[in-house]
C-alpha cells in the first residue's frame, strides 16, 4: 500500500522499517535489542512531533501508552488488517521477489497485538486489506477526507 500510496497521492508518508534502515546507516538492524531500545524511541518521538503523516509501523513498536499519547494530540490509528493466510501468502512473495526475510515467526504475535489494540478502543479505524491494494488504500483516502 505505501509504494501506492506514494505513486498516487501527495502525503507525506514514513515507515517504520526504512526509517529504522535509514538511523543504522543504510541497513536494517539486525540487533534486536539496539533497534527496539535506542532507534525505535528516536523514531516515535520524532513521528510524534509531525504534522499531516502517515506513519506506518508493524506491531510492537508503539506501546498501549505510545498509542494513547499519539491519539491525546490528534493522531489517528488506522490498523491495516491482514489475515494470517494473506500474512503467510504475502511473505513468501516477498521472500521469494524482494530478498526479504522470512518473517512468519512473528504473525501470531502480531495479530494477536492488533487484537488487542482494537479490543482495548485504541484503533480508529480497521481496513481490511486482504483486498486488492487500491481498494484498500481508496478506503484509507477516504477515511483520511473525513477527518
């Protein structure tokens, strides 16, 4: 969706895992403990003085508390909902085309993440994007129009 998003619209769009690249000088950190510990809280801090962004992160990196400190200044959180067998789809497609990881290891706790934000009221809006991409990113837009 952000590769679209970034050919079809003028917002100013980041995300997590290319901004994570870009503190640790043009690669992706390998040290979990490094990326979680000191680039991650570099990145939400800064995210959270921007204006007019559309940030996209996976789960994990914005606590509860992050979350409700992002919405108490007027963000919203949008969670873009995959289930777990578009998860599993989706990631061999990027293993296999992209170099990517294998990062199947992680959607459980992912999910269940999400699960949770949603259940505890800290999730704006749920897309759905076991759709084709400009579907799901058309219903992004137009939640963004409404705000």
């Amino acid at each position: 969706m952000i590769r679209f998003l970034r050919n079809t619209s003028n917002y100013q769009i980041q995300e997590i895992d290319e901004e994570l690249t870009k503190l640790n000088e043009g690669s992706y950190p390998k040290d979990d403990n490094y990326k979680n510990t000191v680039l991650a809280p570099q990145i939400k801090s800064r995210v959270l003085l921007e204006k007019n962004i559309l940030f996209f992160t996976n789960a994990h990196y914005f606590t509860e508390s992050d979350l409700e400190a992002a919405r108490a200044i007027g963000f919203k959180v949008i969670q873009l909902y995959v289930n777990k067998e578009e998860l599993e789809k989706r990631n061999k497609q990027r293993m296999l085309n992209e170099g990517y990881e294998d990062h199947s290891q992680w959607f459980d706790s992912m999910l269940e993440y999400q699960k949770d934000i949603k259940d505890k009221g800290l999730v704006d809006k749920v897309i759905n994007t076991n759709k084709p991409v400009e579907e799901a990113a058309q219903e992004l837009i137009t939640f963004l129009n409404l705000l």
